[in-house]
C-alpha cells in the first residue's frame, strides 16, 4: 500500500516538473556563470579618502579591461572621474605610518620613502634612488624617520635633513693577510735596509691610527656570512636595533617544465620544497648604535617558554 502511494506521489511531481523546466527559456549559460566578474560587471575595492576629504579613490574596471584603474568620486562636482595613471602615482601611500603628535605621515612608494604634511596635503620624498627603501616609522623620539635600505637601516632627520646610515651589515670583516715565516723575515730585512720602506710604514700605520680614532663615528660593520638579515627595527630612541639572521638551507627543489613559452623552448620554474626538508634557522641580535655593541638574544633559558597553556 505504502509502495503504491510513494509511486503515485512521484509521478504527480514528475508531471508538474515537465512544463516548468519546457517554460524556463533563460538565456543564461553555465559559460556566462564561470566568467565570474567578466559577466556581472567588476567591483570596486581599495577604496580610501583623499587628503583633503575632498575625493574618495577606488579601483574599478566598468571598461571591462585587463585590470583595474583608479577612480575617483569628487564630493563637490558629485562625480566620477578615471584618474591619469601619472596623477595617480602622485597621491599617497593608504598604507602610511602617522606621526604621534605632529600632523604628518610616513609611507613608502614605489621603492621611495616620502614624509606627508596631512594640514597641506604635500609630499616630500626623503629618497629617490634605484635602490628599494621600505618600512619607514619614526624613531629618535619621534624626530628622525627610519627606513630600511638594502639590508641596513638608515635614518633621515626631519630638522637638519641629514640622512644617516645606522648599520653596516656586511658579508665578512676585512683582515690584514698574514704572512708565511719566510715573507715575514723578507718583509722585516726590506725595512731594516732601506730607510724609505720604514717611512711609508710609519706613514701607513699613522693613517691607521687616526682611521681607527674615527671609527667610533661610524657602524660597527657586523659580518653576517651567507646568512641574510631579516626584521631589522630601530627602537624608538634610536639607540637599539633588533636584527634577525636567518639561514636558509640549500634543499633541493622541485622543477616543474614548461612546454609553451614565448621563447619557444621548453622552461623550467622552480617551486616550493618538498615535504620534510629542512626548515631555516634563525638568530636574534641587539645592536646598541652607542657603544658599537652587539648582543645575542638567546631564548633557551627563558622561564616558561616550552610550557603549554
């Protein structure tokens, strides 16, 4: 009886579902579905405020082209305007670090460091080089912007304008090259005979001296082998700055070929290691700037570290 009624209550929704599914005469694909944004039209995003809160900047692409451009709303001519790439180059950073009492701003853009007066709404670049400088903060209680070039931390007096290199990160210390017991016997006899070899050696050393005398003035150079430096932060008096030493381990990677390329030869990317290889390997470090100091930070002994909560 119960298999009776169950047939009898399928046929009457499969009768009824004919007609609907011969009605549905919608021109809608699976194909139009999978272009996603293609077909609904793009969204705006990264939207943020001008200086003066007189715009409101957005990435939009209602052109449909290969990707997003600046857009801007101006509040008073209520309108929307695509905003030239070059005057889009020019506006700030939204990622931008704010002075804790002054009315300005530091950021960093296109690989430069600039200083934003937010009362103005003008910018001034503290860099313009090839290089890459990037996280710039405030520092020396808040009278000098820190930045990071290359490896080594420099700082930029807002004041004087004087810029200044804090560290001096390099791959290995210069060392004298010593000499076998033969060449140092021949080195002594060459001074002991002729008096013009013993003046340019006191010449020499004296220049050592005073050399060393100025070293004071300067980064102590910090040898760092093949290992890379890695969060360097100056503290906020500026007399500290915390580095990492990362090592990385030489793992073997996997390479992935790459048949059609605009070279017309078969390519090799590399990709990430496989499961299970050794993992890199870092050392923290103090740096104190005034006494050409440095100090590992060792973690080892510190009370409740491997300790579960």
């Amino acid at each position: 009886m119960i298999r009776h009624i169950l047939i009898t209550i399928f046929c009457f929704f499969s009768f009824y579902s004919i007609p609907a599914q011969e009605n549905n005469l919608s021109d809608l694909k699976i194909g139009d579905i999978m272009k996603g944004d293609d077909f609904i039209g793009h969204r705006p995003s990264n939207v943020f405020w001008a200086v003066d809160q007189s715009a409101i900047y957005f990435n939009w692409n209602p052109e449909m082209a290969f990707s997003d451009s600046l857009y801007g709303y101006n509040l008073g001519k209520k309108n929307i305007e695509k905003i030239d790439f070059l005057e889009a180059e020019k506006l700030p950073s939204t990622r931008k670090v704010d002075h804790p009492s002054l009315n300005k701003s530091v950021y960093a853009k296109n690989g430069d460091i600039f200083i934003l007066d937010n009362t103005t709404g003008k910018t001034l670049a503290i860099t313009n080089t090839k290089e890459r400088e990037s996280n710039p903060h405030f520092t020396d209680n808040d009278k000098k912007v820190a930045f990071i070039n290359g490896s080594n931390v420099f700082t930029w007096d807002m004041e004087t304008g004087v810029l200044e290199q804090r560290t001096d990160f390099v791959d290995k210390l210069e060392e004298e090259p010593k000499r076998s017991t033969k060449d140092e016997w021949l080195y002594q006899d060459q001074l002991e005979l002729f008096g013009v070899l013993r003046e340019r050696k006191e010449k020499r050393e004296l220049g050592e001296t005073i050399n060393k005398t100025l070293e004071v003035f300067e980064p102590l150079p910090i040898a760092t082998g093949s290992k890379r430096v890695v969060n360097q932060m100056i503290s906020p008096n500026g007399r500290f700055v915390t580095y990492v030493l990362m090592d990385s381990k030489k793992n073997k990677n996997t390479m992935v070929p790459h048949f059609v390329t605009e070279s017309g030869y078969t390519e090799e990317q590399t990709t990430r290691t496989k499961v299970g290889d050794e993992l890199p390997k870092y050392e923290m470090f103090v740096y104190d700037t005034q006494k050409r100091t440095k100090y590992p930070v060792v973690l080892d002994s510190l009370e409740g570290l491997n300790e579960v909560p």
